[in-house]
C-alpha cells in the first residue's frame, strides 16, 4: 500500500512540471509574433534608419531569435512530455487499480488495523470500526484506548502491544468498550511490521440488547435501593475499580460538608481518612467484607463508625454507622472497670470476680498468693466450680460431709440477690470471712477477708492486757493510769503502799481530787497533786510530762514521772530512790571531801617539789666541785661516793622535775613554744643527749628514718622529753647488748615515730596501767612517771600514743603527733 501511494505521488509531480513548461511555452510565442510582424513591415517599407534605430533593431532580431529558438525547443520537449505522461498514465492506473483491491478487501467496517513500522512511534490505520463501539474515528484519538475501553481492558492491552513490539509477542484479546461493546483485538509480527487488528463481533447483538434489557431493570432497582440509602441518615457509597466515589447518599454528603452528593463525587471529598482506605481495599475480599471500627473527623469533632465495605468485581460499596455515643459509653465503662481492676489488684484484700456463666474474669495479686495457684491456670479462664475443685484437691479448702451439697451453696450466689457471707477456717490456720455479691450485669464478685490476724491480735490483745495487769500488779514501781477526765483507771498495790491509801479509795472511776484528800496525809505540798491534776487534765494539744522527787512525811523519797499516753490518758509512776537518794548524799559528801584532799595533796606536791628543787640542786653543785682537782684529790672510795651521790641526786631531780611537769599540766598553766623543727637535726640532738645512759645500760640504739622528714611545727623541748623518756624507759628494760628501736616517717602533716625493744615485756592484766602515774612496774621500773609525761605532753600537742606489748617479746611504743600553727601558741586545758 505504501507503495501504491509513492507511485502516485511521483505522477502527480510530473504533470504538474509538464504544465508549467507548457505555459512557459506559451508566453514566449504570444511575445514573438508581434515582433515578427514588426520586423517584416520594416523590412517591406524599406524605411531608412538612423544610427539608434539600428541598434534598436539589431536588439530586437536578437530576441526574436532567441524566442524562435525557444519555440522549436519546446516543441521538442511536448513531445517528450506527452511520451513520458502517456507511461505515468498506465502506472497510475495500474495503482489505483492495487489501491482499490486493497481497499475492498479491507472495506469491511467491522475492522480496523493498526501497523507500525519497526521501532517507530507514527502507525498506520486502515479500516474503521462501527461508531456504535465507541471507538474513535480520529487516528490519534484512536490509540488513547483508556478513553474509550475501560480501564481493566485497556491496561491489559496497552501492556500486550508493548511487548509485541518489543518482543514479537503475539496476543488475542478480548476488549469491553466503555460502551458495554466487546471487541476482539489481535497482535502479529510480519516482515518488521507489528499489526494490531480491532475486530467487532456482530454476532453478539442479539444477547447485547437482551443485556441491555437487564442492565435498565438492574439500574431501576439500584435506582430504588439508591433512593432509599439516600433516606436514611447512615453514610453509604459506592466506589468505582479505581476506588473513586460513584455514589453516595444525602448522609454521606453531610457528613463531609459537601452541599450535594455529586458535589461531593466531584470534588471527591473522603468520609475516611488514606490509611483507613487502605486498610479496607488491602484486607477487604471477594468472600469476606470489610468489618471495623474506623475513627474520623466529621464537621471538626472526632466520630467513630462502625464500617462495613463489601467489595466486587465492579468496585466496592460501603457502609458507616455512628457509634460515637456508644464508644464512649463503652470507653467509660472501660476506663471505669480498667481504674476498678488497678484499685483492686493493690488491695491487699483478695479479689475475683466470675461472669455470667460461671467463668473468671478478673482476679487480683493478693487472691493469686492466698490460694497459690497457678497463673497459666487462671489465665486461660476457669469456671468457680473447676477453681473449687482444685482447691479442695490441693487440701486448701475446710473439710466438709458433703462436699457437693456444700458447693452448690457456694456456688447459688449466681442466682441470689442478697450478699452471701460465710467463714471459712482453712486447714493452713486462717480464717477468711467470704462475700459472694451477684453483679448487675451478670456474674458474681467474692471477696476474701483474711481475719486470721484480727483473731490473732484478739487473742494477742487480750493475752497482753492479762499480762499486763500481772506485770503492772507486780513492779516495785508505783503506777496510777488516769483518763483525761481525771478519773483513775487503774492503779497497783505498789502506788497503794507507797501512798499509805486503800484499794477502796483508789478503785477505777475514782477522780483525782478523792485521790488528793486520801494522800494528804503523807504529803500536803501546793505543788504536788494539784499540779498532777492540772496535767492529767488540761486541754492543751500538746500535754507537757514532767519528772522530779517528792519527799513524804513518811521520810519516804520518790522519783515521780508524769507521761502521756497516746490514748489520751496519762500514768504517774513513782519510785522509791529512798535508799539511794541517802547513799547519793553519802557519796556527794565523800567526794567533796576527796576532791578537797586532791587539792591539798596537788599544793603539797608543788610545793614540796618547789622545796626539794635548790637543795638538790646545791647538792649536786657541791658533787661537781668536789670532783674537780681543784679542791683536792680523792681517794678511790670518797670518789666512788661522790658519783652515787650526783647520780642518786640527779635522779631525785628528775623526779621532782617529772613531778612539777605533771603539776604544771593538771594545773592548766602549761604552754607550748612551738617552733620550727628540723626533724633530721633533732634525731642527731636527742641521740647524742641519749648516747651516755644507753652506754651505760650497753644497749645500741639504731635510727630509722628517711633523710627527707623536712621540717615540723611543735615545741621542742617538750619533744625532746618525748623521745627521752621513751628511749630511757625502753633502755631500762632491754637486755645487756641488745638494740633499741626508734622508726620515724611522716605521715601528710603528721610525725609519727615509735619505739621499741627486745625486753620481757609487759604482762597484759596491766597493759592498761602503764600511762596511770605512779605505776612501775619490774626491777627498773622507776618512779612510774615517765610513760604518763609522754601521755601528757603528746595531748598536749593534740596527738595520741599507743602502746602494743607481749611477754616475752618486747614493747614497742607509737606516737603520732601532728605539725602545729606558728600564729597561735595553744594552751593546756
């Protein structure tokens, strides 16, 4: 066919050439037969010319030349051209006779062909399909197939032709029009070319007007059931494949606030929300419609509807029922049962209640640990029979003759009105008190009471009020319980006896100014049971106790105390300190006394010792001189005596020393010259002082210490005393040849050092007497004084000593004194 039309299009532009050349043709001969004329009158006139006229004519020969040249060229050519028209004659006929054979064998109108050449996008339609199709005449309007097939039908086809062009795929297809018209189409692959060829089926027109029949009496009954959706005031629509809005009633556009139901299809306004539109066309089937509850917003207040959507092969329909008031009664009563059930499983009461047909449906923590039983058993839902079956089986419930009879009336709750209570004594000891109350919907709640500590408290409380009359009736102590009325409760024999008054006159409901009179023989004072009457009685909010000691005319003393009593009431107790309140002024006395013979032995010490310091001084003076060669020399006795006489002397004013040391701290007038110390310098001062009397006692002293102790805030002739005492003391007892001790370090601001020796020891029943004064113990023990100055200067400086000792193993002495403050000198106290 193409071909055919290449043909004609080629004749076609030979003719028209072949008519312009003769028209050309034309004109020049209409020009050159005037000029002719022209030149054969001049020739026969014989007229002659001038210089311009004969150029004129030499001009005018030419042209006349060249137009008789171009008269015989085209005469030439017309007979080419009729030649050549002749030939294109026979080829067009030829065409036009394919074009028609063509043409009648495609004329059918049933029929309509699509080709596309190749690859490319620009087909070629022949034939045409009936209009009754719906089909487009128009060639590019043809191919929109989604505007007049329907859309399941085009879909498909649009895929089949791709892949027929793509893949050489043939297909046969089955198309519905828009129109309810069927069409067959068909898709081969020849020679390059792809044909797609759209079949009507006439054959079917019979049944399509039978259908048609059906389809008018399907619209009257949709049109009637439309007419009542529309009627009543629940949203319904219906929806297309697509999922648009085909229809909706008059609720439905109220609900979405559209003026009109077309207004609403048009603008395509949704009742539900995309994600609740999803839902519906993802879960909803053929078999199974949509059932759910669908929250939304209608004219700007939440609702809830009850949805129903039925799909089909045409679309899907649907259905919204209001049940806003509903929910939100259901809500309450949910958040009403839900605030129930949180209150009851904090109770400490066990709870459960049954429903209607006997079955658990809500039980609290409390029940689940009184009964034990399992949770996986009372999660799945156990009538109250199967439960008290269990129960009795697992030897939980009391015993009883018969257990069927007793049963049934545990269970006749379901259909009693009134509560049911019972007590129960399980075999475990407890007693519950059971309430069996029938709900109002339905069912039965039973409440268990444990009264197993009521009892036992009852029982405890009797037991204890007993016990307490006993214990009360029994003290030496005199108790008297009064109410806030003034009026006794109860009183023991002891508050009888130490008063001197009778049972009768203080029997329970005597008032306290009974008890006043009948006491007032022992004891009349203003302040005494008229301020207990003011106490037992006041109305303050706050009532005051008080305590002190009355003294009788019996020569009895008593301690009273006054106490209120969480009850309002108040118990006056009274104990006779006779005894020792006289042994308290006996010590009272005997202490004075002591304490004046400490003050007079202190002022003797000092005072002896200031005494006892110049003579022993001129003493030893007098020893000194006596040993120099000056006054003589000595024989070897008098100079033996002369040394026990020095050492005997500087011992004695050692100890005057120590003692006035000790004088002087008890006195409080001690104060320490704190200096800066070079702790290195003042090991090398004391081992140098100490070397002499450790020579003499043949022990080695040896020095722990780091050569970096730096310097130390303290007093340091105090310090001094320290160390020398300690060492003199630890020289005293270590063995002949044996080695002493002395580690020092520092420890932040604090000197710490010890001493220590191999001596026997020190016995540990008097480990802790070593510090008292005056206590020496073994052969050198000494005056006793030395280990109690170093107590008092190491307190002094706000430090502490230890001491750690074994028999036999040696003693070793600790002290930890720390760094003091240039800026203030601190006093003893």
């Amino acid at each position: 066919m193409k071909t055919g039309s290449s043909r004609r299009t080629s004749a076609g532009g030979k003719i028209r050439r072949l008519m312009r050349r003769l028209t050309a043709g034309s004109a020049l001969a209409a020009l050159a037969s005037p000029a002719s004329a022209s030149v054969e009158n001049l020739l026969t006139t014989g007229t002659i010319f001038h210089s311009s006229e004969v150029i004129t004519f030499s001009v005018l020969i030419g042209v006349i030349s060249a137009a008789m040249i171009s008269a015989i060229w085209l005469i030439r050519q017309r007979g080419n051209i009729e030649t050549e028209n002749r030939d294109l004659n026979a080829a067009l006929a030829d065409a036009n006779q394919r074009i028609s054979r063509f043409q009648a064998l495609i004329a059918d109108k049933n029929r309509r062909i699509v080709v596309w050449d190749g690859l490319s996008d620009k087909p070629e339609f022949l034939g045409l399909l009936p209009a009754e199709t719906g089909a487009p005449q128009d060639d590019r309007d043809f191919l929109a197939f989604g505007r007049w097939i329907k859309s399941t039908s085009a879909s498909e086809l649009e895929k089949a032709i791709e892949l027929l062009r793509s893949n050489a795929q043939s297909f046969d297809l089955v198309l519905e029009t828009n129109r309810n018209e069927v069409l067959e189409a068909q898709g081969r692959v020849s020679g390059g070319r792809a044909f797609v060829r759209f079949v009507a089926l006439n054959n079917l027109r019979a049944e399509l007007a039978d259908l048609k029949l059906e389809r008018d009496r399907l619209h009257a009954s949709l049109s009637c059931v439309q007419t009542m959706l529309d009627s009543i005031d629940l949203p319904v629509w219906q929806r297309g494949p697509d999922g648009n809005l085909l229809w909706v009633n008059h609720a439905y556009a109220e609900s979405v606030e559209a003026a009109a139901p077309a207004v609403a299809i048009r603008e395509g306004r949704e009742l539900l929300a995309t994600v609740a539109r999803e839902k519906i066309r993802s879960v909803s089937t053929y078999d199974t419609p949509y059932r759910d509850k669908v929250s939304t917003v209608v004219r700007g207040n939440r609702t809830f509807f009850d949805v129903v959507d039925a799909k089909s092969s045409s679309g899907s329909a649907g259905i919204a029922v209001d049940v806003s008031e509903a929910e939100a009664v259901r809500e309450e009563l949910k958040r009403t049962l839900k605030s129930h059930s949180e209150t009851l499983d904090h109770l400490a009461t066990p709870v459960a209640t049954f429903d209607g047909s006997q079955r658990l449906q809500f039980y609290n923590q409390a029940f689940q640990t009184l009964w034990d039983l399992d949770m996986g058993f009372l999660e799945r839902k156990p009538g109250n029979g199967e439960i008290l079956d269990r129960l009795r089986a697992g030897g939980k419930l009391p015993e009883q003759l018969n257990w069927k009879q007793w049963k049934d009336q545990a269970l006749s709750v379901y259909q009693a009105i009134e509560t049911q209570t019972d007590l129960w004594h399980l075999p475990n000891g407890q007693t519950l008190r059971v309430f069996a109350t029938a709900r109002p919907q339905g069912g039965a709640t039973w409440v268990f009471e444990n009264l197993t500590e009521k009892v036992d408290l009852e029982t405890r409380y009797n037991t204890l009020v007993q016990v307490q009359g006993e214990t009360i009736d029994h003290l030496s102590e005199g108790v008297a319980v009064f109410g806030p009325d003034g009026r006794i409760k109860l009183s023991n024999p002891a508050f009888r006896a130490l008063w001197g008054v009778s049972e009768a006159d203080a029997k329970p409901g005597t008032h306290i100014r009974a008890i006043e009179q009948a006491c007032i023989s022992s004891y009349d004072q203003p302040d005494g049971w008229k301020r207990f009457a003011h106490i037992i009685t006041s109305f303050d909010d706050e009532r005051p106790s008080c305590q002190g000691v009355l003294e009788l005319r019996t020569g009895l003393i008593l301690d009273f105390a006054v106490i209120p009593l969480p009850n309002a009431q108040t118990m006056v107790t009274f104990v006779n300190i006779t005894d020792s309140a006289r042994v308290e002024r006996a010590l009272t006395e005997k202490n004075e006394a002591l304490r004046l013979a400490d003050s007079l032995k202190n002022d003797f010490v000092q005072h002896v010792s200031y005494e006892l310091r110049s003579p022993l001084t001129n003493i030893i003076g007098f020893a000194d001189l006596l040993k120099t060669p000056t006054f003589g020399a000595l024989n070897e006795r008098q100079a033996e005596y002369v040394d026990h006489i020095s050492t005997s002397s500087s011992l004695l004013l050692t100890i005057v020393n120590d003692i006035l040391d000790l004088a002087t701290v008890d006195a409080g007038i001690v104060e320490l010259d704190l200096s800066e110390i070079n702790l290195t310098d003042f090991l090398d001062e004391v081992s140098l002082q100490m070397a002499d009397r450790l020579q003499e006692s043949a022990v080695t002293l040896r020095i722990d210490a780091p050569d970096t102790l730096g310097l130390f805030v303290a007093d340091h002739q105090r310090m001094k005393q320290i160390l020398i005492k300690l060492l003199t003391n630890a020289a005293n007892f270590a063995p002949d040849g044996s080695t002493i001790n002395l580690r020092c370090r520092r420890d932040g601001n604090d000197f710490v050092f010890s001493v220590s020796d191999n001596g026997p020891g020190i016995p540990q029943d008097i480990l802790d007497t070593v510090f008292n004064r005056f206590e020496s113990h073994g052969q050198h023990g000494g005056a006793g004084l030395g280990l109690s100055i170093v107590e008092s200067f190491v307190s002094l400086h706000h430090g502490t000593v230890s001491i750690r000792s074994h028999e036999g193993e040696g003693t070793e002495v600790t002290c930890r004194i720390p760094s003091g403050d240039l800026q203030k000198a601190e006093a003893a106290e």
